[in-house]
C-alpha cells in the first residue's frame, strides 16, 4: 500500500493516448536508451534506427487529445489501478518540485496505449517511459512494468514504478533548471554527460521519495504512506534492473562499459539511495565528482 487511502487524488487531470500496438522508438530521455540499445534483441525488434534526435514527425495511431483516466479519485484507486497510480504520483512530483524549484512550471503526463505521438517520436512500452524535452512531457506506458518483470527479473511493485515516474521527472527538472544545456550529449561512456544526467535523475527521485510522506492534499491528507523496507527493496531492485552493465548481461552480451548510457546497477542503486537518504542538495554531485567517484562501478 503505497498511497494513503484516504488521500484525495480526483484532480490529477492525466489523459491515456494511443491505440495499437506500432512500436517506434523515440529522441526522449529515460529508459529509453537501454531499451533501445540493449533490451530491443530480447523484444524482438531493432530500435537503433530511431535513436539520436528523434522521429520529430511521430508515427503509429493516436488521439491527440486522449481520454481522462476515469475511477482514479482516491489513494485506494490509485493503489489498486496502475494506471490511476501513474495519474495521481503528477499531483505528488508536482507538490514536491514546486516546493524545490523557483518558478517551477510542471511537464505534463500522458499514460500511452499501446503507442501514441510525441515531440521525440513515438511512444509506446517498447520504448519505455521517457520524458521528451521539446514537448515537456512524460510518457509511461504502464505494460512496461510488466515487461521490467517478464524481461529483466524485476519486482517491479507499486513504489519501484513511483521511482521510476520520479526518475522521469528529474529530467524535466534537469530542462527547466539548464542542466541539459550546460552538459549536452557527448556520446557514450562511464563518464557521458548522459550517465552523470540518468544518474542525477536516480538521486532525484530518491530525494522525493525520502519526503514522500509531507505533500498533501487538498483536505490536508497526506498522499502518501511513509515506505517500509520491502517496499524500499523493491524501488532499489528496479534501480539495479535499468542498470547497463545488468542489462547486456541479461541480453546475452558482454558488458561494454564504452556503450553505458546510465551507469551500472551498483551506481543506479547508490545514487538512489544517496537521494533518498540525504537530500536533494548532493545529487549536483553527479557532474562534478571524477568519473571514478560516481559510486561503486
């Protein structure tokens, strides 16, 4: 039980876009280099084509305006349906960053069906969640925990999938605060500004979720309930599940440390846990520590 039952989550205003199943890669930041570049052989499927700025003209079948996630007003909806989940962490994230971010402005969240356009492509649970910068938005095809489970031996339980809604966020937040124009890709490696940007992301919403517990709603409920250990557990597995190293082993690969795009499991873990347990105030850390000091390797 992530969310405080009795918590008011009705005005979360989320929209589910897409329909069938056309899967595409996107220009986002997130998951999506992984998938990608490593997950797409166990998918059956070559995304690599789609990779570097994107399919800016979209692609597959969508509605541009979608429908609202019905049924998703409490925080029991939301921790009985994964979609009113992802709807109501906006309202959460939103109340944190808001808190954290002078003149902060939110990026909007589109859950996908099956797949749908974007600024960066398409969308779809292929690509995996990613937040596009040219749009502002966050797109989570909600399947896409239960490939982490099938594909990647993940747990992928209610706060693992909170974790990565925030890993996503921290991008926007990476946009609006000028970290993605002061340190642009420079390619790949163990020491890329794209691992150092995937891994301040990782300690972003380790700090949100280590003062989950103060934002409120409307009525003064809190959203959500404080985590337990296994929950914990559980939110640091899928930190090591999108580790680079984890997943070309899990590919069948050999691990390249040349080709990381967002660090190893160990780093993933340690930067989450870094957040969460001391705050927000060290994960600018990320881009100033030698690449030898970014956490275990």
């Amino acid at each position: 039980m992530t969310f405080n039952p009795d918590a008011d989550v009705s005005d979360n205003n989320v929209r589910r876009r897409g329909r069938g199943a056309v899967v595409a890669g996107a220009g986002g930041v997130g998951l999506l280099g992984i998938i990608a570049l490593i997950a797409g052989p166990l998918l059956g499927i070559d995304l690599t084509p789609f990779l570097g700025g994107g399919d800016t003209g979209g692609g597959g079948t969508s509605s541009s305006e979608g429908t609202l996630i019905e049924n998703c007003d409490t925080g029991q909806d939301a921790n009985e349906n994964v979609d009113c989940r992802v709807a109501s962490s906006k309202l959460v994230l939103n109340k944190y960053w808001s808190e954290q971010v002078e003149g902060y402005t939110p990026p909007e969240l589109v859950i996908v069906d099956g797949a749908t356009s974007s600024a960066c492509g398409t969308a779809s649970n292929a690509a995996g969640p990613f937040y596009c910068p040219p749009d502002q938005t966050v797109y989570i095809d909600p399947t896409f925990f239960q490939l982490m489970q099938q594909q990647f031996g993940a747990s992928a339980g209610n706060l693992a999938q909170l974790y990565i809604v925030g890993h996503e966020w921290g991008h926007h937040i990476q946009n609006i605060t000028g970290y993605m124009e002061q340190y642009p890709n420079n390619g790949t490696g163990p020491e890329s500004n794209g691992v150092r940007m995937e891994l301040q992301a990782d300690c972003y919403a380790g700090a949100w979720i280590g003062q989950m517990t103060k934002q409120k709603d409307k009525n003064g409920n809190r959203y959500l309930n404080a985590p337990t250990e296994a929950e914990l557990n559980d939110a640091v597995n899928a930190a090591y599940t999108v580790g680079d190293d984890h997943i070309q082993q899990q590919s069948g690969g050999f691990v390249n440390p040349e080709s990381f795009t967002h660090g190893t499991s160990e780093q993933r873990q340690y930067w989450f846990a870094n957040g969460f347990k001391n705050g927000l105030d060290v994960c600018a850390a990320t881009f100033t520590l030698p690449g030898d000091q970014l956490g275990p390797q």
